[in-house]
C-alpha cells in the first residue's frame, strides 16, 4: 500500500511522550499539537516534579506517569508513544510499548550497541500489526528530499551516481552534557544516523562496507569520541557482490570542528554533479558539456515543497521533517500496520547498523561488511 494516495480521514488518535526533556519538549511536543490527527494524553518521565508542573505547557498533572504500564493500568492506553528517552534506554522502553499493543516512535539513534538494535528489530517483525518508526526526519527536509526525488525521476542530469561527499561538521561543546556526557562513542551513537540515512535515502542503495577511523582530536578533553572518518560503499541489493558497480562515499563527521562550519553534500555521476545548497533551497548543479567533463555548464534546481507527494495538511502547509513521520505514522495506524512508516525498524535498523559498524572497523581496524548485522533476522532482507 501507497502513502501516495487521498487520505481518509479517521478518529483522532491518542499519543504519550516517554521521556520530557529538552528535545521532546521542542520538536516532538509541538510537532504532535500541530498534527490534527493526534492528541496528547499523557507523558511519561522519572522526573516527578516535572510531572508536577505540567501545567507550564498547557497539560494536566492528572495525565503524567512514571511509566507507560501506570498509564495503560490508569485506563489511558495510547495509540500512539514517542520515546524521546536517553539511547540507552531505548530497546526496554519500546519492548514495553510493543508487548501492549502501542505503536511506536523512537527517536534516533535507534539503540547504543548491535544486539540491543537487532533486538527491537526483531519485536516488530513480531508485531506486524504495529507501526514502528525511527525519527531519522532530515530525510524529509526539503532540500534533502529534493535530492533524493531529482536522482529517481526524469530530471536527472548527473546520469549514474558513482560517488558521494558527505561532510557534517561543527562545533557544539553543549552535547557533552547531561545524559551524553557518559556516551564513549558520542557523534555515532546519538546523531550519525541522520546523516547515514540521508546518504541511504538520497542515493536508493544500501551501505555495504565501511572502514572507519573514530577519535577524539588530540586537543579535546572528551572522554568520548567526536569525530569520524571512513569510507563507504553503497549498492543495490542486485549488486552487493559486484564490486565493480559499488558507488563510493568519503563521510567525515566532528561535533569539535575549529572555526567554520563544514556542511558540504556533493553526489556525482558520470554525466555531472550536485551539491545540496540549503541556503537558497535546492540543488546546485554542475553539468558536463564534453565527454571527459573537463567543460561544465552550472544550473539551479529549486525545491520541491511537497515533501513525499504527502500534499498539504489542514492549514495548508506542506509536511516536512517529523510531520511527515506523524502523517505517515497516522495512516499506518489506519491500515492496521499494512502501510509502514518509511523509517519503519526494519528500514531504520540498516541507517542504524552503519552506526555500530563504524565503532566496531574503527576499534578492530577491520572493514565491516553491514548485511552481516541483518543477515540471519527473520525478514526478507537482500
């Protein structure tokens, strides 16, 4: 079933939040009060006297629990939960949403090591009446989603992709705070998986190898590791064994880059290039005149607005980011689990996979080959 199709309109569903810090407070929070298929009842957190005063965003005390099974045994069982909760908690948290019949959103990054990620993995298969879904939304920013539909469409100009750039890199010291501060492998347990994902879903393949190198800068006080470096290579499942057709990718991550941002996403093919330009919104592109590309004309592809072919909400807007993942959530929800989410676990759990298998090459100086993570789960993966 489509995601590309008139919506029908069915009952409001009911949504507990599980875990109320800082992230779930401004962009989950407000994402679901403005998506009129969803209600907030309930939040969930092991902070009580900030259950004690929700009232400072507009709730009730009455509808905040230490955990999801006081909420279910209170008679408010969900249809929905989002757990924005600490990574490590994550696979308990979901495992309880799932074995009471909740559908469910995890934020990202999907768990902190393999066995954790494939356990989850492995509950909603289990459940396949259940919508599951990871908030990897970059890949519905607009800018990102542009690139990904202008490769698979006819207007593509660059031709056959054959390798990618991919550069994320800033300083923000405030991440080695709070929960954080205990991570080991900081930039690719908590945000890597975005930008996996975005090199995923913007190319149409999979990451098959990695070799990594991860570190912390030799000026850095960290206990934890920030920075990554490692090559990629990405296929479809028809050629993961046909080296000779792998597109290549140089990946390098820094949450203590010095001085000037680094954000520069480049995809080439053989009959030219784009950059993901997200200051003016859209693709800049430089195409080849002459057989060698030694001769290029550049061009200016804009943004297209409607994210998913989604169309526009109630209010006219079109959805992006993680209203796309509500929508999506929403009608999957309708189907009983028939539609999935795009960033459904078993879609995530491959983004999520280049995360462990960056750690795992990076300490064992081995290139990893990632289907070995999925190759024995019981799902019909290539």
């Amino acid at each position: 079933m489509s995601f590309i199709q008139k919506k029908v309109v069915f009952m409001v569903k009911t949504c507990i939040i599980i875990g109320f810090g800082g992230h779930a407070r401004n962009s989950w929070f407000n994402a679901v009060k403005n998506h009129p298929d969803f209600k907030i009842t309930g939040i969930v957190d092991t902070d009580s006297e900030l259950l004690d005063n929700l009232n400072k965003f507009g709730l009730s005390s009455d509808i905040g629990y230490l955990a999801i099974e006081d909420a279910i045994q209170s008679g408010n069982k969900p249809d929905l939960a989002i757990v924005a909760t600490p990574i490590y908690t994550h696979h308990v948290l979901v495992k309880d949403c799932l074995d009471n019949g909740i559908n469910v959103i995890c934020e990202k990054n999907m768990a902190t090591n393999i066995n954790q990620g494939r356990q989850m993995l492995q509950m909603a298969l289990d459940h396949p009446e259940l919508c599951t879904a990871i908030g990897t939304q970059y890949r519905y920013f607009k800018s990102n989603w542009t690139a990904h539909k202008y490769l698979h469409s006819n207007d593509n100009q660059i031709g056959n992709l054959c390798f990618i750039r991919a550069h994320e890199s800033f300083n923000w010291p405030g991440l080695r705070q709070g929960w954080r501060r205990w991570l080991q492998d900081l930039n690719l347990e908590d945000q890597a998986i975005h930008f996996f994902d975005l090199i995923r879903y913007v190319s149409g393949m999979d990451i098959v190898h990695v070799k990594a190198d991860v570190f912390i800068p030799n000026f850095s006080d960290w206990q934890g590791s920030s920075t990554t470096l490692a090559h990629l290579a990405l296929a479809k499942p028809e050629d993961f064994n046909h080296r000779r057709r792998w597109v290549w990718c140089e990946y390098y991550s820094d949450w203590q880059r010095r001085g000037e941002a680094d954000y520069f996403w480049e995809f080439s093919g053989d009959k030219g290039r784009f950059v993901i330009d997200n200051k003016y919104g859209g693709l800049h592109l430089w195409l080849y005149t002459d057989e060698d590309g030694t001769k290029w004309d550049e061009d200016f592809y804009p943004n297209d607005a409607n994210v998913r072919d989604l169309g526009k909400n109630a209010e006219g807007m079109y959805y992006d980011g993680q209203s796309v993942i509500l929508e999506q959530m929403s009608r999957g929800i309708d189907s009983g689990g028939k539609m999935q989410p795009d960033t459904n676990f078993k879609e995530a759990f491959k983004s999520f996979a280049v995360t462990m298998a960056c750690i795992e090459s990076s300490r064992t100086g081995r290139s990893i080959w990632v289907p070995d993570y999925w190759k024995d789960m019981r799902a019909e993966y290539p």
